[in-house]
C-alpha cells in the first residue's frame, strides 16, 4: 500500500497560487490543507476525507485537485468507507486520467473491493470486482510498484473464487446433481489451472463420471491427474 504523507511545506507552495483576480473562494487552499494534515497526523480519516473534498470541489481546476482526490481515497480506505473511496477514485479517473497516481488509484480501487471478500459460501460479487481491478492494473501498467503485489493478490482471488466453485461443487455431488457437478468441477478445470483446486477438481470428476456409469470419462480424468499432479495427495487417492 503506498503511504501518503502530507508535508507541511505543501502549504507554502500553495499559497502561490492562483492569480490575483481570482475570486476567493469561502476557505483557502492553504487553510484546508493544514486543518487535513493536523487531522490526518490524529488519524481522523473521515475528517481528512471531507477536507480534500472541499479542496477539490472549491478548487477544481487547480494543480492540487488531483491529489485531493488521491487523499479522499485514501483516509476513506483507511476509515473502511471503501463506497466512499471508490467514488473519489471513479472522479479521478473521470477528470485526471492521465495523472501520475492512475496505477496506484487502480491498485486501491482493487482494495477498496478486496476488503470486502468475506468467506466462499457468500457470493463472490467483491472478488470478482477485486480480481478484475488488479488485472487490469497489471494490464496497463506491468511495470508499476503496484504490479507484483496485485499479482499476488490475483492469485489468491483465483483460488478464493475457485474454492467458491468447489464448494458449491461438492455440494452437488451429496445431492446426486451430478450434472450441475460436473459442470462446476470442469469450470475449474479450464479456467483456474493455476489455482490449488485443480487436482481435487479432477480427482471429483473421476468419481462423478463413475457414479454415473461413464467409466471412460472417469479414466480420462484420472490419467489426466497423474500426468499433472504425480505427487498431489488427490492423485494418491486415486483407485
């Protein structure tokens, strides 16, 4: 996660701008920027995220609007208001799409969803938003300092997403819905081979074949299983 420090030196600099026509909106930049850092130093997120959002509303067109919106997002992640950080990072994008912090806004767009992945028996809705937004990351931007960890996170929503799937999955099979299972445990098959759930997948599919009399389909399986996974536990329980 990247780590956001105001510096008071900010204020300084700010003060500079603008040009002397401009009317003066009802709270200066400068005075905004400090209240957000002595707030932020107390850790009241939610009143640093309201600050930088009066700056860039108040100040929309100022070279300082872009990275109020990147502070929005921020202290409203980190005060786990992640609807409200997304909306600041939805607005940027809309309005800053080619400004230096895309990669990281993506990268917490991604957490913004991941925190919300609760167990696999719950709908998947937040992993699959999660997954989608790391890999787009990882898409546009492969060589950001954000890439290698939404890698890994990449790689643990394949698996908790698959797993859903399983889960589901063998559910069928106490049931006797073998076609639903078959269904579920191929799914895995095909299109999460890199996940952990792969060898059980095809070990289910050797016993869901057998139990409805496709022995041939079973074997295909099960020698598939022992060219990929020689060593898998699920390959020793093979019969």
């Amino acid at each position: 996660m990247k780590k956001l420090v105001l510096c008071v030196c900010v204020c300084g600099m700010l003060a500079g701008c603008g040009g002397t026509e401009e009317i003066a909106p009802e709270r200066p930049l400068e005075d905004i920027y400090q209240s957000a850092y002595q707030e932020f130093n107390k850790k009241n997120y939610e009143e640093v995220a309201e600050l930088f959002q009066i700056a860039e509303s108040q100040y929309p067109a100022s070279p300082w609007a872009a990275d109020a919106l990147v502070m929005m997002a921020y202290t409203r992640y980190m005060d786990k208001d992640f609807a409200g950080s997304i909306l600041a990072i939805d607005r940027y994008m809309r309005f800053h799409p080619g400004h230096k912090d895309v990669p990281y806004m993506m990268y917490l767009r991604g957490m913004d969803y991941y925190r919300q992945v609760s167990d696999v028996r719950r709908d998947p809705g937040m992993s699959v938003y999660a997954l989608q937004s790391f890999q787009q990351l990882v898409e546009r931007f492969p060589k950001s300092e954000y890439a290698e960890n939404a890698k890994n996170k990449i790689m643990i929503l394949k698996n908790y997403i698959a797993g859903k799937v399983m889960y589901a999955a063998r559910s069928d099979m106490q049931n006797k819905n073998w076609t639903s299972a078959i269904t579920r445990f191929q799914s895995v098959v095909t299109t999460a081979q890199e996940t952990v759930m792969t060898p059980e997948a095809m070990f289910r599919l050797t016993e869901c074949y057998n139990a409805i009399g496709l022995p041939e389909q079973a074997a295909g399986y099960a020698d598939m299983l022992k060219k990929n996974f020689p060593d898998n536990e699920w390959t020793k329980k093979l019969k």
